[in-house]
C-alpha cells in the first residue's frame, strides 16, 4: 500500500537552557501531523521506577520542561519519550544521563536600578523557576564610563542583595552589566546582561 513505517522520536536530548533542564526531541521519519508525545524520568537512585510527567503527556510539541518535576538537584536523572499516533504506539526513546547541580546552565539577571542624589543602588532580577529560587545563585557587577574599556568590578553578590555604588565623585554616562554565577564542582557564567547606561551628576 506505500504505507511509509513511523519512526520513534529522534535526537532525545537531556540539555540545560536559562535556568531549566529541558528535554528535547525530533520527530521521527513519517510522523503524522496529529502525533503527541508523552515523557517519563527515572533518577538514579530510583532506577526501576519511571515517573510521569503530568504536563508532557499527549503534548503536541517537541519539549518538555522537566525541572521542577526533579526533586533532588544532585541526583543524575534520565528521561523518555513515546509518540503516539491514533492508536499506533512507538517505542519509548531514552536520553542520556543528566543531573541539575552540575549542568544548569545561567541565563544573564536584569539589572533594576535606583538612582539616588549620590548612590545607585543595583539589584538583579533572575529569569529563576521558583523551584531553584532557594540556590545560592549570585551575580558580578560590572561598572564602566561609557566609551571606556576600563571596567569596575564589584564583588559577587547573592541574587538577593544589592550592589551601592558611590557615584559622589561620577560625572557622566556610565554603563552596568551583570552576569549570572553558580558554584557547582566549577564555577560556572552567564553571558552578561545587556548594558544599562545612565547619565550621572548632569549638570543643566
């Protein structure tokens, strides 16, 4: 009949993006437009157990977001995916082997800035799941004249804490740009965030 077999999903991929351990696939050769996916983890200490993913069940999408479904944060975790198609069931396809504390990978924080007569004073909001809000992420504050590559670095801080600049002796256009850090078994970086400039102690 010229009926062309369905692959399984292909490329099942464990990965970390902005925060988030992401699992992603592709469909297989001669997946029909109506085929969903359904996706199950196991962890490592748990290995005879796959355990649903309530909101990566029957998904038409090609992602499921896994990280707050994962309880331990040190545990290695790997995931599965099975297409279905009307009443064709494929095998399930598994990723490799990934845990959250030593793979996250950071997104830039956004600097939120208040600029008072002789300070500013910097915070940084990160783009965070509120699963891992409680980690002791932090950020590094750089500080910079605009058209200048002499840059101020400023000690790291803790995500919650803010940065006070002493800008008494700042006359003007100076730029902030912060970057995401995160001690796992190495210390790991963002990009840094886009620069936010600001025009200080302008006279007229």
């Amino acid at each position: 009949s010229g009926h062309v077999p369905i692959l399984p999903p292909q490329n099942v991929t464990l990965m970390s993006k902005d925060f988030e351990m992401i699992l992603t696939w592709a469909p297989g050769e001669g997946s029909p437009p109506d085929v969903t996916y359904t996706v199950r983890y196991r962890s490592q200490d748990h290995m005879d157990k796959w355990k649903k993913v309530p909101h990566c069940k029957n998904i038409p999408r090609t992602s499921c977001i896994l990280t707050c479904v994962i309880r331990n944060r040190f545990v290695k975790v790997q995931a599965r995916v099975k297409a279905v198609s009307g009443q064709l069931q494929l095998p399930w396809v598994k990723s490799q082997f990934k845990d959250y504390y030593s793979e996250v990978e950071l997104a830039p924080p956004v600097l939120i800035l208040n600029v008072k007569k002789d300070s500013v004073h910097v915070n940084a909001s990160f783009p965070l799941p509120t699963c891992v809000e409680h980690l002791p992420w932090k950020y590094e504050l750089n500080r910079w004249e605009a058209g200048s590559e002499d840059k101020k670095k400023y000690e790291e801080k803790f995500r919650k804490d803010s940065v006070i600049i002493d800008t008494s002796a700042l006359r003007g256009n100076y730029c902030l740009s912060a970057r995401s850090l995160y001690e796992s078994f190495n210390l790991k970086y963002s990009e840094f965030s886009q620069p936010v400039c600001v025009l200080l102690n302008h006279k007229g």
